[in-house]
C-alpha cells in the first residue's frame, strides 16, 4: 500500500513536471547537436527502457547511444587512428565509462580523459 503510494506520488511529480516543461517548451526547450537535429522527439533517447533509476528524464543508459552508434567495439574501430590513445578503448575504463561522460546533448561536451591527461581531442 506504501509503495503505491509513492508510486502514485511519483507520476502525479512527474506529470507535474512534464507539464510546467511543456508550457515553457517554447522559451527554453533544451538544444541538441547539429548531428541529432533530425531527433525531433525526446523519446528517442529518453525512454523508460533506458531510464536511469525509473526517470526517462535523467541522463539517459548507453543503452540510447549504444542503439544508434554500435558497440563500444564498433566505436573503438571508428577512433582507432587518433593520434592519441584511443577514447573509446581506455585502459584506464575499458568498456565501463558512461558515454555522457564526454558526450553531452544539451551542454557543451567535454573529454573526461582531461581531467588528468592533455590531449588534444577534437569532440563532438
């Protein structure tokens, strides 16, 4: 009975929430990458299949990249004559880093590996 209870408070948060964005949609719908113009709708990435603790509005899983972009494998491939280590097969992550952990959609990205290193990576 509790948990239906924060379930039901939970979607009326959320419709709430949808609701006050989709009224202020037109001032402040959030930007995406000239490369994903053609993603008109949020759900192509914000699913409840690749929600992140139940909230298809939080960053999304690799999941929504993996399905568009390939396997960590296939990108590691794509980026494999940098100049420079390769991102996307890190021996400091291996497989295990978050996509957005450089790629952002609605922010600028950034190259996480310069935390710590100085490369030169040009992103996207």
């Amino acid at each position: 009975m509790i948990r239906n209870a924060f379930a039901a408070l939970g979607a009326t948060a959320l419709a709430l929430t949808l609701g006050a964005v989709s009224l202020s949609a037109s001032a402040s719908a959030p930007t995406v990458k000239p490369y994903h113009k053609a993603l008109t709708d949020c759900a192509a990435c914000h699913t409840q299949e690749n929600a992140v603790a139940g909230n298809p509005f939080v960053v999304p899983s690799d999941k929504a990249c993996l399905a568009c972009h390939g396997s960590y494998k296939d990108l590691a491939k794509k980026t494999e004559n940098l100049p420079e280590p390769n991102p996307h097969a890190s021996h400091h992550y291996g497989e295990g880093i978050a996509c957005t952990a450089c790629h952002k959609e609605h922010e600028p990205s950034k190259v996480y590996c310069n935390e710590c290193h100085e490369f030169s990576y040009k992103i996207k």
